[in-house]
C-alpha cells in the first residue's frame, strides 16, 4: 500500500487519531445503552471537542497534520447524528414520504444523509487534496492485493481474483447474520421485485456516498499524518463503530462493518482507486436492503 508518503506512523500521532476515532462514537453508543436519546447538544459538544482539539494542534507541527482529520470527524459526526436526522425529520420530508411505497420512502430518508458529503467537503479547501488523493477515480482492477494472512492471503493476488472472491465470502456471512437478525419473510416475492429498482438506486448512492465520506476523505487527511495501513485500519474502526445502531449492528455488526472497511480501504490503496470498494459496498448494500424490504412487507 502507497497512498501515503509515511511509510511508519509516529505513536504518538497513532494514539491520537485513534482517540478521536473513540470519543467519536463509543460515548454515543453508552449514552444510548444507558437508556438515553441523543440530543444536539451532546452531538455539538462531542463535534465542538474535536474542532477545538484541531485547533490546539495548529501550533505544532509534529500535531498540525491531525487537524484535518480531526475536523473532518467532527463534520461526520455532526452531519449523521444531528443534521441528517434533523432534515429527515422535517414536515417537508414527512409530507414527501407519508404516502409514499417503501421504496420511494427509503430513497427519502437516505437523501438527509448526504449533508456529511457537503461538511466534508468544507475540510478539502485548501488542504491542497487531489482527485488522485481522494481515489476518485477507477484504479488499477488487477492491482496486486497484499498479504493478508488471518484471511488465509499469503502471498499477493490480484484484485480481479481477491475482489470477486470477497464477494463470495461476504455474500455468504451477511445473509446468514440478516437472517438470523431482520427475520425475512420471502413469501412475498412480489413485494421485493417492485421495490428492486428502488433499492439498486439507493443501494448505489449509498455505496458512493459512505465510500467518499468514511474512506476517500478520510484517508486523503491521513496521508502525510500516519501509514497507509494505520489509514486503513482508523477509517475501519469508525466505520465499524458507526454501525452498532446500523445493518449490520450490534457488536457483531461493528466487527463486520470493520472488516468490510478495513477491505475496502485497503482496495482503494492498493488500486488507486474507487470501484472495488464501490463495487462491494454496492453489492452488500443490495443485500441488506432486499432483506429489510421482505423484513417489513406487509
């Protein structure tokens, strides 16, 4: 992997980055459990801490290169626990959606949850950030992948055998976990195929939105700050973290969501590029959009 010009992170800059990943999302996740409903204020102290924490390393320059992350965090944070379900919950959204099939419902309320593209793009002016930077483009399909040996990868194998070999894995992991979770009704097969188109839209935009703002700004803020598998595994942690309320959730949801975005940032890495993450992400997005359409068929 090469996306980055350190080729070893600074422990401290590792431990640091690793403390906004936490305080990003772990106290949101006890303050739920504890029984409670997360308000604008706990999000705007949680987003306001990062931006000021940002601040605070402007004067140094060992922690200057943090400063972006930390304030790109803080608008992931903000813009998908607070303005995202803020615009969601407006009259003007509900009118759109109370008479609306599940699909066309589902297409709006995913709509809200493009703000964060908006706030993450603010953090790119003047970061001197590239479109190569940001993997926006297809990259290398046959770019070898890297040794990954719990995953029984040894030795490097292209992305045109590895990517399609993912799908299968997860192709078989995810269904089994929905299943076993959503508690599908395929009965009802008529219901999902007239939600089909609806969930290929969604499922796509969904797939180049969180690819962009959880990995493609994400590392292009990483990549003079620490390693590109340091890069990898932080933009994994928040992403897994993030979906512990989410498909899949829960803890197993969080170790699935990890691996999912550990791989896929190592794919754009590895390729310079967008359309395997994209394409994987999409393929999983189908999934679990077809089993909570036949979950809440009726």
């Amino acid at each position: 992997m090469n996306s980055s010009r350190v080729k070893q992170s600074d422990p401290l800059l590792r431990f640091i980055a690793w403390s906004a990943v936490i305080a990003s999302t772990v106290p949101e996740i006890l303050w739920q459990e504890s029984g409670h409903r997360i308000s604008f204020w706990f999000t705007a102290t949680e987003s306001l801490l990062l931006v000021l924490a940002a601040l605070i390393f402007l004067p140094f320059s060992r922690l200057r290169g943090l400063a972006r992350f930390f304030v790109a965090i803080a608008a992931l944070n903000f813009a998908w626990d607070f303005l995202a379900p803020a615009l969601g919950g407006t009259n003007f959204v509900h009118s759109l959606s109370q008479d609306a099939s599940w699909g066309a419902r589902l297409f709006i309320t995913r709509i809200p949850t493009l703000s964060g593209i908006l706030l993450l793009g603010f953090t790119l002016i003047g970061s001197g950030v590239t479109r190569r930077d940001l993997f926006l483009s297809r990259g290398n399909l046959a770019a070898p992948a890297q040794p990954i040996p719990f995953l029984g990868l040894r030795k490097p194998i292209r992305w045109t055998v590895f990517g399609p070999a993912l799908l299968v894995v997860f192709g078989v992991a995810l269904p089994l976990f929905l299943y076993f979770t959503v508690y599908p009704d395929f009965s009802d097969r008529g219901h999902l195929l007239r939600c089909l188109p609806w969930i290929l839209l969604v499922a796509a935009l969904n797939a180049a939105s969180e690819e962009f703002q959880y990995r493609s700004v994400l590392l292009a803020h990483l990549r003079n700050v620490v390693s590109p598998a340091d890069g990898a595994l932080l933009t994994a942690g928040l992403f897994g973290l993030g979906h512990y309320y989410g498909q899949p959730s829960g803890p197993l949801g969080v170790v699935m969501a990890g691996i999912a975005g550990w791989v896929w940032a190592r794919s754009m890495i590895e390729t310079r590029g967008f359309a395997w993450a994209f394409f994987i992400h999409l393929v999983q997005d189908i999934v679990i959009l077809s089993f909570l359409a036949v979950a809440t068929a009726t």
